[in-house]
C-alpha cells in the first residue's frame, strides 16, 4: 500500500511546476534535513521545477546549515504542491501559508491524528522521517539525482532522529538505507563536528545541570531550567532545552524530565519528556502536548501542575516496574 502512495506522490510532484516544502515549528535535524533533503533531491531532478523551501524561523544547533529560501508573494502559493514533512499536525506546521496551496502532500513518521494532506504517507514504525526520504529515494532512484548535497540533508536527519542509530526504530532497512547515502559521498567528519561540538559554556552548564538534578522515588530524573540559568550561562532557548538530552543514561531511571521556561512568562514552561521502555505521551497528552511513546513534549504553567505531571511520572514508573521484570 505503500508503494502505491509513493507512485500517487511522485505522479504529484511530476504534475507541478511549482513545490513548496514546510516542516514543524522549532526544528530539530530530521524535518530540516527531509525538507533541505528532498529540496536538493528534486532540484537535481528537475531543473525546470521551481523548488521552495519558505520557513523564517531560525535554529542554533542548526544555523550551519545556513537560511532557507527568502519569502515569495502569496500568489506562488496557490499554484503549487505543498509536500509537508515530519508534522503531525496542522497547528504545527512553522510556515502557516502551507494551506494556500492547492494540493498537499503529508510525509510523517508520528501517530496520526490528523491526515491534513489530499495524500497522507504515514508509517509510525520508521525512526525519521529521512529514512522514509531516504525510502522514497531508493524506488524512484533510476529517475530520481541524489546529489551529495541531498544524501548529507537525509543522512543528517536520520543520524539525529535515531539518536545516532540508537533508538529502537532502527531496523536493518535504515542501515542499509543510510549505506546507501553515505555511498554518494556523506562528509561525516564535518557533519558530526558541525552537530556535536559544544561550547564551553555549554559544557558549564551541563556540570551544573548534573549538580542540581533530582530523582523521584522510582526513578524519575528531572531538572528546571530557570529564565534566570539560561541568562547566567548565556543560554539560548534551544539550547537550554538540549538539557534532556543530559538525563538519558542514568541507571535505574526509565523516564527523564526537562522543564525549561520560556521567555514570555505567558508561554509558560516547556516540558520535554523522555523513557526507556516505558511510554510517555499520555503523560504529555494530559498536559497540552503529546508525541511519541519514547519522546513526548507539553506544557505546563504552574509549579502545582509541573509537580502534578512529575508524580504522574512516577506513578507510571512505579507501574513499569511491578509489570516488568528485568528492568534497568
Ligand atoms: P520535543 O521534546 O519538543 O522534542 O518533543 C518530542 C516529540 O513530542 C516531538 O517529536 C513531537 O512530535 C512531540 N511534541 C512535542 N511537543 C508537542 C505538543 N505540544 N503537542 C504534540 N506533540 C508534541
């Protein structure tokens, strides 16, 4: 059935002269790279396509790879394919004039809850949604010029996405699909130092986070991050929020928590949540957000309801391990 999506999306993009490519709102390496990725794929392709990616927000963990592509008039849109990638759902998606196209093409790897596209090519199981670039790649690939540029795009997300082919979506088909990339020419040495080189004050911070951690009872790490840190260690956002990423590897602890306020006190305090084994996102679902069972984010406006949400942690934890023997 997949397959016949595929041929249904490639008849689409042969149809138009004109695509536009969108992505969620506060990106992170897998929507970049399936979006930049599938740009440089059909540029190649097509040269006589006009191939956009219209986004204007900005990431510093990402900024290397440099902006994307400058506004155009609203008129462009009507004419075009939208294909949109990575995004669950339509609140979510960072360039909101997506609905001014004629024609909507959805590439996911979440929970779908929201088919917002006239074709919705959704698989759950796949550890980003680059494999799934990488995928359609590899069966159109007599027709289709994979550029070294575009393999570095679709590489870069699934690298990321997978926790550096950690996570357990990865399967035997993502490695041989990411084989396969790296066969037209992946730079790997510059893109794991432009992705994980950390500045020193990055690396101060991460001495303090591990200082102030705590834990629940059956094993849920958590920190807060302050307005205040974020300032007194010359933080951005982002990277204050890269703080979950931190918690991931201490024994014994199954779900990890990171509370970040945001800058607007309004906004309220953005909760990242992580586990092993165990799932999260009702949690999350419970507070304004959602997500993956391993991978959830929400958010929470008071101190009452961040303690609410993290004895919610725990419970399921405590849960976990009275039904599963073994556990680390
Ligand atoms: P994050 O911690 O923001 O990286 O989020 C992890 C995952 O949870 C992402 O892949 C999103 O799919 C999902 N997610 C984050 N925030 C929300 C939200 N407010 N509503 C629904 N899903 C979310």
């Amino acid at each position: 059935m997949n397959e016949e999506i595929k041929q249904i999306i490639w008849e689409k993009i042969g149809a138009y002269r004109r695509i536009m490519l969108f992505r969620h709102s506060r990106m992170d390496g897998d929507c970049a790279g399936a979006s930049r990725g599938l740009r440089a794929l059909l540029r190649a392709t097509f040269p006589e396509k006009q191939v956009l990616l219209v986004d204007g927000q900005q990431s510093d963990y990402l900024a290397f790879l440099g902006p994307d592509d400058a506004p155009v008039p609203d008129g462009d849109y009507s004419d075009a394919l939208a294909i949109v990638v990575d995004t669950a759902t339509r609140e979510r998606i960072s360039n909101q004039k997506y609905a001014l196209c004629r024609e909507i093409v959805k590439i996911d790897h979440h929970i779908e809850t929201d088919p917002y596209g006239a074709v919705n090519w959704v698989e759950e199981e796949r550890s980003s949604v680059c494999e799934m670039v990488a995928a359609f790649y590899e069966t159109f690939r007599e027709r289709l010029v994979l550029t070294r540029e575009a393999a570095e795009y679709i590489f870069m997300g699934m690298v990321t996405d997978s926790g550096r082919f950690r996570f357990g979506g990865v399967t035997g088909e993502t490695m041989r699909l990411a084989g396969m990339l790296l066969d037209a020419g992946v730079d790997t040495e510059t893109l794991y130092a432009n992705l994980y080189l950390q500045d020193y004050a990055a690396l101060k911070f991460k001495a303090y986070v591990y200082e102030n951690m705590q834990r629940t009872e059956h094993g849920v790490a958590y920190i807060h991050v302050t307005g205040d840190m974020q300032r007194r260690f010359g933080l951005s956002f982002e990277t204050a929020s890269s703080v979950i990423s931190y918690l991931e590897n201490i024994r014994g602890c199954l779900c990890w928590l990171a509370f970040i306020e945001c800058e607007q006190p309004e906004e309220g305090v953005r909760v990242r949540l992580r586990s092993r084994f165990m799932s999260v996102n009702a949690i999350a679902e419970k507070y304004r957000g959602g997500g993956h069972a391993c991978a959830s984010g929400a958010t929470v406006y008071t101190q009452e309801e961040q303690e609410a949400l993290i004895r919610d942690a725990d419970e399921a934890a405590k849960e976990y391990q009275k039904t599963h023997a073994g556990w680390m």
